[in-house]
C-alpha cells in the first residue's frame, strides 16, 4: 500500500476512535487550516493537515480532511485534538 491518501474508497476507511459525535447546531465559521489529532481504528493517532470550518456551541470543531481513511468530507473533534497557528 502507498501513502497517497487522496482518493477515498470503502477499502481505506477506517473508524475515527475519538471522533466527537455530530453536531445538531453548530456556527459556520471562516476556514482555517488547522493540524487535527486523529485516533483511527487500525492507524491508530496521526496528526492530519485540515480546514476547520464549523464550531460546535459545546465548543467541537467540525475539520474537513480529505484524508482516504475518512469516509466523511471531515470529523467533529474536541477542542484538544485541534492545534492551528497561535493557539
């Protein structure tokens, strides 16, 4: 298997163990390229380039990945497995 991560397909996905949950209402916010700490089921935690874009009112971050082993366009991830530039 190769590195390339870029085309998603059901044989790549994995679960994301530390995946927040969905958000019913969240605040759509200017996207920012953030670093995501991610926790697959097989890969186990890696840290991925992303764009946060939405906020949770409990304070998740919705990031979108375009990472092959999300079977989504992102995940909701506690504010402790985000990191971006100032923080």
């Amino acid at each position: 298997m190769t590195d390339d991560y870029g085309t998603a397909t059901w044989r790549y996905w994995q679960k994301i163990l530390n995946d927040a949950g969905a958000r019913g209402s969240y605040r759509d916010r200017p996207p920012l390229p953030v670093r995501a700490r991610v926790v697959f089921e097989r890969d186990g935690e890696v840290w991925l380039d992303g764009t946060a874009t939405r906020l949770g009112f409990d304070g998740a971050i919705f990031v979108e990945s375009k990472d092959r082993r999300v079977h989504t366009i992102g995940v909701w991830l506690l504010p402790d497995d985000v990191w971006w530039p100032g923080k």
